[in-house]
C-alpha cells in the first residue's frame, strides 16, 4: 500500500478506495456467480473469474493513471469475486466434511497471505511494485491453464432454478446471521491487510521490515487456525466454533490495537489471525449445510455480504485515518468484531434449539 500511494499520489481516503471499487466488483460479481454455478456449472464460471482476474491486473500494472488504476480495480473484483465464489461452491458441493475440506482450502489462502508480504517486500525494496505484479499475473496464467485442464462435476438439471429460491435462503435467521459474520469478519480482515503497514510505520513509526512481519504473523496466525480448524470440525459443531473464534478475536484485536508496545502489537495481530482463521470457511460450510440444494446460491450470497464487508470498512478507516489517525480507525473495527460475537451467539443458540426440536 505505501508503494501505490506514492506512485499515483494518493491520500489515504483514496488509497481505502483501492478496496472499495475492488469490493464493489466483487458485489456485482459473487451473487451471480453463485447462482451461475448452479445453473451452468462450475467450470464456466471458474475459467471466466480467473480471465477477468488477470485483464484487470495487466491493465493496473500498465497504467500510470490514478483515475483508471482505481477503477480497474471493479475489473479485478468482479473477476476476483466470481473466482472466489465458483471454487467455494465447487468444494461445498463436492465435499462430505464441508467444514474441514472449506478449512483446507482457506489454509492456502493463509499461506499466500503469509508468503506474500514478505516476497512482496523484497521485491518492493530491491526493485518496483510493477514487477511484483507482473510476477502475479505469469502465476495466474499458469492457473488459468491448470483449471482449464481439470474436470468438473456435471450441472443438475432437475433442480429448482436458484434464481427463484435466492429471496426464501436469503430470508432465513441462520443466513442473516452468517451474513452479518461473513461482513464484518471480511471487512475487518481486509482492513487489516491494508492498513496494519501503514499504521505501524506511521503511528508507531515501527521500520517497514517490522511491520512486514506483523502482517505476516497475522497471516501465519490464519493459515495455523484454518489447519486447526480441519481438526476440530469433526467434533465441535460449526456453530459453536463460529462462536469460539468471534468471542476471542475480540481480546486479542483489542491487544493489538490499543497497545503501544510492538512485541504486544505483534501477539495481538498473530492471535487474531488464528481466531479469525475460523469464521469464512466455517461459515460457508454451515450455510452450505442448511441448503446442500443449492451450494452455490449459498456461497454467493455469503461472500456478497462478505464484499460488502470488504467495500465499506477498509474505506471507512482511511476516511478515520485522514481526519484522526490510522489508530483510531482500527479501533472502531473492534464495534464490527463485538457485533459478529453477538451473531455467533444467537447462531449458537438457533442450531440448539433445532437440535432439541428434533
């Protein structure tokens, strides 16, 4: 992020913006393509995600623009959203143990996470941001081609057509609870991913290396929670996990916020990545559960509220960081962390009450 400020000039509002428009795409893209994946299948929807994908990523790399670099990056989502949303439904829908083969996807989205910042560091350092970007592109190609190749479950024609059952799954508690975790724990982890560089380096005036790593031990944090997770889905229930994770991603984000002390800082960010970790997969793989019918209406519509998670809150804390501080911007995360606990909690109680009604 402070590469890209400086290149195109950017305040801090502006720089948010980056994961707004990319968060608006993704809104356009995953509802869709969550109910595409039931009606056409899996592969169509997949092979044109990654293609969008890698145009709005050549097209960012390219330009030297601050207009377009922004809005090509409604391109970016719109092809990320529709990726994330496809191979989501994919698995739930090919799965037996959704909550641990979910976890097990997620876990390489962790490892990313982690390897990631530190490459994207280095290569930051000792050459530019454009060449990390066309790194990632040649890596997406290479995907594109991989996914290409593979097999893909065949459509169930005899279905009823999700277009007509997305209002009635939409409507239901559990969903709407799950819908305001998948918002606030999106929004809040892409915040966090965008600004906790930023913050460190300009709050607490830690070196760039040292909030490199923060980031990556927030990521680390992730990727061992999710290998956690595989685990402990065999024996707990999805809710109660959901409720687990919520519950103590509230003490440790509070540590790493409100402390000034970098080691402290780092424990916190590390720990809420582990708790954090349990929530997106967990929570596809119990809405998933409720609806088997139409896994990919489901998926879509979670990772919809999840982009609009991922739209509003990390421009929420750069138009907070312009005008109080990157500091305080953080902190008004932690209303979205207690209100996510709040909807683990009644979560928890509704699937009881179902178990005992039954």
């Amino acid at each position: 992020m402070p590469a890209l400020i400086g290149e195109f000039n950017l305040s801090l509002t502006e720089a948010g913006m980056l994961y707004s428009f990319r968060g608006i795409g993704m809104l356009i893209a995953v509802l869709f393509a969550g109910m595409l994946s039931d009606a056409i299948g899996h592969r169509k929807v997949i092979l044109s995600g990654i293609s969008l994908w890698v145009i709005g990523l050549v097209i960012f790399n390219t330009t030297s623009s601050a207009s377009l670099a922004l809005a090509i990056w409604l391109l970016t989502g719109i092809g990320f959203g529709t990726t994330d949303s496809g191979l989501n439904s994919l698995i739930a829908s090919t799965s037996k143990n959704k909550g641990s083969d979910l976890n097990q996807l997620h876990f390489w989205f962790g490892v990313g996470a982690l390897c990631g910042p530190l490459l994207a560091g280095l290569m930051i350092t000792y050459f530019n941001w454009r060449l990390l970007f066309t790194v990632t592109i040649g890596i997406m190609v290479l995907y594109l081609i991989y996914m290409y190749s593979q097999n893909y479950p065949k459509v169930a024609r005899s279905r009823v057509s999700p277009w007509k059952s997305l209002s009635s799954i939409a409507l239901q508690p559990e969903m709407l609870l799950l819908g305001v975790i998948m918002f606030c724990y999106t929004g809040t982890g892409t915040a966090y991913i965008g600004w906790i560089n930023t913050h460190l380096t300009r709050t607490h005036h830690l070196s760039n290396f040292y909030a490199s790593l923060v980031l990556t031990l927030y990521s680390a944090g992730l990727a061992v929670g999710r290998l956690f997770v595989v685990f402990i889905s065999r024996r707990l229930t999805y809710a109660k996990i959901l409720l687990g994770g919520a519950f103590l991603s509230c003490f440790s984000a509070s540590l790493a916020v409100f402390s000034h002390n970098p080691i402290i800082i780092g424990i916190g960010f590390a720990l809420t990545g582990v708790f954090f970790a349990t929530l997106l997969p967990t929570s596809l793989a119990l809405g998933t559960k409720l609806f088997p019918e139409y896994t990919g209406t489901v998926t879509g519509l979670l990772i919809f509220f999840g982009a609009l998670g991922r739209t509003f809150l990390p421009g929420l804390v750069g138009v907070i960081a312009d005008n109080s501080g990157t500091a305080i911007g953080l902190q008004v995360l932690l209303v979205a962390i207690a209100l996510m606990t709040l909807s683990a909690f009644r979560l928890t109680k509704l699937q009881l009450e179902d178990d005992e009604e039954m």
